[in-house]
C-alpha cells in the first residue's frame, strides 16, 4: 500500500498485487470471514461447553440466549470494521476497539471476549501497514490506553474490592497492549520492507527499459553496418565491376591478351563482390535470428594475410595490444578496412610489399595499411579505378566515431590509417 511519506511509486502489478491483496472485495471478505468465525467460537466456547455439561451457571439479567445474540452480532460489527482497513485503517481501528469496549462494558463478560482484541492488533497492523511509523504508534498508543481506561472504569463502577480491580486492569492492559505492540511493530516493518521492495523493482524495471534501448541502439548500429556492407558491395565493386566493361567494350578485337587479363581482372573483381555479399547477407540471417559463423573482425587477420599470400602478394601483419576484446562493430570495421585495402593494393600495386599494422591501446585503435610503389607501371585504367573504396570505408568508419586518411606516399606507394576510439560505443562514454 502507498504511504504518505513515499513519492507516487510507477505502475508495477506484481508489487501493487502483493500488497493490495486484501484490498479486493472478495480476498477481504474472506479474511473478514475467517475473523468473524474465529472470534466467535473463542467468545462462546466457554458457555456453550458449560451448557452441555450442565454447569454452567447463569446469573445476568438478560436470558443467556439473548447474550449469546448479541456477541454474535458484537463480533459480527467488529469484523465487519475490518473492510474499511484498505482505505480507511484509522476507522476501522476505532470501530474494532469501540465494539471490544461496549460488549465487556455492555454485557459483562470480559472472560469470554479474550479473543477480541487480536481483531483490533490485526486492525493496528493495517494502519502501521499504511502510515507513516510516527502514526502508527500513536494510533497504537492511544488505542491501548483508550481500551484499558475505559475498561478500568467500568470495572470501578462495578463496586468490586479494588484487588479485583488491580488485577482486572493488569491483565487488561497485558492482553490489548501485547498484541497491539506487536502488530504495531510487524506493520512497520513489513512497511518498510514493501517499500523497499516496490524500489527494487522500480530499479529492475528502469534498467529492463535502459537495457531494451541499448539492445535497440546497438542493433540500429548493426543495421547500419550492414547496410553499409551492402552498399559498398553494389555501388563499390559492381562499379569496379562495370568500369572493367567499359574498358573491355573499347579494346582491340584483335588484342586477345589485354582482353584476357581484363577478364582475369573482372573475375577476381566479381570473386571478392559475391564474398563481400555473402559476408552482409550473413549477418543479416543473424539479425532474423538464424546460427551461422561468427563475423570476420581483426582476429581473423592471419587468415586475410593467408589468402592474398597464396595469391602472390608479399604481406606482413603485425598486432600489438589485445584485439580478443575490441568491441564488435570497431573490431569488424578495422577488418573490413584491411580487406578493403589489401584488395586495391593487390589491384594497384600487384607485387609490392605490404605491411599491416595493428595497435590497440586501451582507448584507442590505431590501424595501418602502408604498400609500397607498383614494381609495374600503372596504366590509366588502373589510375581512374585507384582509391574508388575510400568513400564506402569513410562511411563505415564514421559509424564509429572514427577518422580515415589514405593516399599516396612520398615513394609512391600507398598509405590507409584508421584510428578508432575503443570506447565510442560503448554507452557509459557517450
């Protein structure tokens, strides 16, 4: 139940339903019931096992049935106060102690009435449950002494020796005060801890929700990075693709051997496009859902360096620094880089030694491709095609707060560096 010294807590059904159970009509008259029945049997247990025994002596003015009666109906009112615990506790804490006063008061019968005050402590505990601590035993306090003064008056006004008072009165105070203080003291602290645990799940709810708009971030950025996969792969190496046609419409018929070498050039050009396709279309599957290998990123190096060896390049990859825990999309750009430029080395400078150079710090990643010059004289074609990936890999590096730099070298060669900050995503940086 909302306290008075609490904010408005959000909206959480599983803790709103623990502790309003007994707020729903039915729960609560089945609790009222249970209360009623028990409170009863406890009050004429000692009359009616009296009467079948047949000694049970009855001295009161009015018929013991119609005694009998009005508990029943006393505790019936009693009971009944305890459906305004939920929205009114201070209320039905005065009605349960009212009606325990006037039937010992009323009918002069306080040892058969021994089990009322238990529905007055269950009342105690409701408001300790929605009210603030200082309420709740001031409530608890006024209601004890309320109860026993006013049952100590009675008792005076009954004209018995004031030893028969004394010990009515101790008793009075022991069996109300008892079970008010304790359930005084449990609703504080089942308070307390309601409280604590409508704040722990107001906190797991906050972070499900700050952990789906990550997920939702990070998956943008994927979509994103493979979108760009995709479009590299059509407006990139289909491009190269279609320059490479163009070239060949404009040679000789005749010159079989520029003809076959262009063709060599647009088979190898189509070999790495449909690998580059199938790389995004990959992660894409993973996006859907589907278990297929892991994305290729800088831990699989050796493998780049293997593939353009076997191909007749000269290439050395050197690693510094652990490349094992680079978040996924920098460690799958880095790579996609050196792919990148391993592949227009090869075009460009075919024959020329090439260096990879990877340092990862703790905060950034620096990344190089250096190729020396061609050992073959370029023709123009190869001039025109030089460096068309550079706009696809600056795009790609942007989506992760890089820089890009390539160009030509003072020898000739070719130099790529990328730098990356090792931390650009994740969210606590941001």
């Amino acid at each position: 139940m909302p306290t008075t010294e609490d904010p408005p807590a959000p909206t959480l059904t599983d803790a709103d339903g623990f502790t309003r159970v007994l707020g729903r009509p039915r729960s609560m008259a089945v609790f009222v019931a249970i209360v009623f029945v028990v409170t009863v049997v406890q009050a004429l247990i000692n009359p009616l096992t009296g009467l079948l025994e047949g000694e049970f002596p009855w001295e009161g003015p009015p018929p013991l049935s119609v005694v009998i009666a009005l508990v029943v109906v006393g505790c019936a009112a009693q009971s009944a106060f305890l459906f305004l615990c939920a929205r009114a506790p201070l209320v039905a804490l005065a009605g349960t102690a009212g009606c325990y006063v006037a039937l010992v008061a009323g009918l002069s019968i306080p040892r058969w009435l021994t089990a009322l005050p238990l529905v007055v402590a269950v009342a105690v505990f409701f408001v300790a449950l929605s009210r603030r601590a200082v309420v709740a035993v001031g409530a608890a306090i006024a209601v004890a002494a309320v109860v026993s003064l006013s049952l100590l008056a009675w008792a005076v006004s009954t004209g018995v020796p004031a030893g028969v008072v004394g010990g009515f009165t101790l008793e009075t105070v022991l069996s109300v005060g008892a079970p008010i203080a304790g359930a005084t003291a449990l609703g504080i602290w089942s308070s307390r801890r309601l409280r604590a645990f409508r704040r722990t799940r107001a906190e797991l709810a906050e972070a499900a929700a700050v952990h789906a708009a990550e997920m939702e971030r990070v998956t943008t950025l994927e979509r994103a990075r493979i979108a760009q996969e995709l479009h590299d792969v059509a407006g990139q190496h289909l491009a190269g693709l279609l320059s490479l046609a163009d070239a060949a419409i404009d040679i000789e018929v005749l010159d079989t051997a520029q003809a076959s070498a262009l063709i060599s050039e647009m088979r190898a050009e189509g070999r790495f496009a449909s690998a580059s396709l199938y790389a995004a279309l990959r992660d894409l599957r993973v996006q859907n859902g589907s278990r297929v290998e892991p994305t290729l990123d800088l831990r699989s190096l050796d493998g780049l360096r293997d593939f353009w060896s076997s191909r007749g390049m000269r290439v050395t990859v050197e690693v510094r620094g652990e490349i094992a825990d680079l978040p996924a999309m920098v460690s799958t750009t880095a790579y996609r880089v050196v792919q990148e430029a391993l592949t227009n080395a090869g075009k460009h400078a075919p024959g020329a030694p090439t260096t990879v150079e990877v340092d990862a710090s703790s905060t950034t990643l620096l990344l190089s491709v250096q190729n020396d010059p061609a050992t073959a004289p370029r023709t123009a074609r190869d001039a025109e095609g030089l460096g068309w990936g550079l706009t696809g890999m600056a795009e790609r590096v942007d989506l992760i707060h890089g820089s890009l730099s390539a160009g030509p070298r003072d020898d000739g060669g070719w130099s790529v560096v990328l730098r990356a900050p090792i931390g650009a995503l994740d969210p606590v940086s941001r």
